[in-house]
C-alpha cells in the first residue's frame, strides 16, 4: 500500500523563465526636478550677489545680524556704502538709501518743460511787441487816427499788450451818460478789430469812467453799469471789423476802480476803454478762476447790467 502511495504522488517541476528588466517607476523624475530647480536657484543667487553693490551686501549682512538696529537707526550699510556721499546715490540732501534713477530723470523732464515756457513766453512778447508796433503803423497810415494819437496809449503789462483809448473834453467817445459809440471811436475800434484779429490771443476788454457818483446810483443805474455797458459796445465794434468773437475771454466794468488819475478823481482821462491783449500765462489765471459751466455763459458778459426799464442818468459821464 505504502508503495502504491508513492508511485501516485505527483511530480512537480517549476522553470524560471529569464525575461527583460521590469518596468522603472517615476521616483528618478521627481529627483531630476529637485535637482534643476537647487541650479536654477543657485545660478539666480549668484546673480543677485554680482549685481548687488558692496553696501547693499553690508546692509543685508547687518539687518539679518542686528534687524531692529537697522530698522530704526538705517546702519551703515542700507545704503551704497562704496558712495563718497553717505547713502549714495545722487541727491546729497538724502541720508540713507540710493536715488532711483527714474527721479534723476524726472527732474531733467520738469527743467527741459520750464526752459520750454520760457521759450514760449520770449516768443510771445517779441509777437506782442510786433503787434503793437503794427498798431502804432495803422494809427499813423490813417488821416482820422492820426488826430486820436493822443488819446491812444500802448504799453505792456504783466497780462500782455494794452491799449487804451482815453476821454478827451473835446473828443470824448461816448456822449455824457451813455454807451452809445461815437462815429470817430467806431472807426478807431473796427480798425484795431482788424489788426488784432491776426493774432491768436484772446482778449479782454475794460471799461472805466471817472469818479463822479450818479445820483441815486446805489439803487439803479450807475458808472458800474455804464462802464460794463461801454465795454460791451466797445467788443461790439472790435467784432465788427472782423476779431473772431471766440477770441473775446473777458468784457468787464469797472467804473472808478482803478483811476489812471488818482489825484484827480473827475478828471476826462479817467473815463477809457481799455483792451488787452493777453499773454498766455494771464489767459491760463483767468480760466482757472472760472468753472467750466460759467466759462462760455459769462464770456460776453459785463459786470454791470442794465436793469429793465432803467435808462442811464445824463448827469455823469
């Protein structure tokens, strides 16, 4: 029986058969990635240490030795210590930390606009100059203008060319209280319309009459309504000989505020109409001071107005 066991046991034979390697997993490129990143950040760090200056170096050794020292007393190396100037850089009205250069270069900018303006406002008054000059010949070409030579003044002010025409006892512009034009000041103010509209400034034109009050004038019609009057007439005129009404900024009244003859409040002198032809700096003082909605309303428009029904006092001039 034992026998028999042993011839039916099974026999069992393994092989080991010899094939390729198997696959790799994904651990050598997590490694690689390691590695790339340390060179990226190495070659990056001695970039930094080669553009660094020697002071920022000594800065940054002192804030991570000492940081709330720095922080507030600055050491002696939060600046570019390799600088003759304490804090390096440009400006030696700095203590501490180097000027970026984008300043230096701002600063250059803001110097070269000045010298621009100025250049601008040289130009200007040599065209100014040339306008009155041109003024001057058109008052003498004329037979008529030529009589008005004494009443006519040109000078230059700080606002730009201005021209003046002055009351006379004998050649007064306009009757006594009233704004209508006479016949020899029309043509006067058409022809200087003509000459100043071939110059591109704009232009303000101010009324004036002497001292002497109307009577009841502080409740009606009086020389703050008469001199504002008189200016419009007058831009009226200087628009009709062919000055662009764009080119008008400003008409105002100013009755006896401002005397040419302060020592004689009645005298004829004191009563003018004043034009100036104004420079661009006092032409950008004015358009400041007005807002943008009232700008083109009140263009045109005169300090005084003449109340409805109210007609001008004959007793002043």
């Amino acid at each position: 029986m034992a026998g028999d066991a042993k011839k039916l046991q099974p026999i069992i034979i393994k092989r080991v058969k010899k094939g390729g390697h198997a696959a790799h997993g994904g651990a050598w490129k997590i490694a690689y990635a390691d590695f790339v990143t340390a060179m990226m950040a190495f070659f990056l760090l001695m970039w930094l240490l080669g553009s660094t200056t020697e002071g920022d170096k000594k800065g940054i050794a002192d804030y991570f030795s000492s940081p709330l020292k720095v922080a507030l007393f600055g050491g002696s190396g939060s600046g570019d210590s390799s600088s003759v100037v304490k804090g390096g850089g440009q400006d030696l009205s700095r203590e501490t930390g180097q000027v970026k250069g984008g300043e230096t270069a701002s600063r250059q900018r803001h110097i070269n606009l000045r010298a621009l303006k100025e250049d601008q406002r040289r130009a200007e008054r040599s065209r100014l100059q040339d306008l009155k000059k041109k003024v001057e010949d058109v008052l003498a070409a004329a037979p008529k203008l030529a009589a008005l030579g004494g009443q006519i003044r040109l000078d230059m002010t700080n606002e730009g060319l201005r021209i003046q025409i002055i009351d006379e006892n004998n050649r007064p512009m306009f009757d006594s209280g009233s704004a209508v034009v006479k016949p020899y000041m029309r043509e006067l103010l058409r022809n200087l319309g003509s000459v100043l509209s071939e110059v591109p400034n704009r232009l303000t034109v101010e009324g004036h009459t002497d001292a002497q009050a109307f009577p009841g004038g502080d409740r009606g019609y009086s020389n703050w309504e008469l001199s504002a009057d008189r200016a419009n007439a007058s831009r009226r005129e200087l628009i009709a000989g062919g000055l662009p009404e764009a080119r008008m900024l400003r008409v105002q009244g100013l009755a006896a505020s401002k005397l040419l003859d302060p020592t004689q409040p009645n005298s004829p002198a004191n009563r003018r109409i004043s034009i100036i032809v104004m420079n661009r700096d006092a032409e950008d003082a004015v358009l400041k001071n007005l807002p943008d909605a009232e700008e083109n309303s009140n263009e045109n428009e005169g300090v005084g107005v003449t109340p409805a029904g109210g007609a001008p006092n004959p007793a002043n001039r």
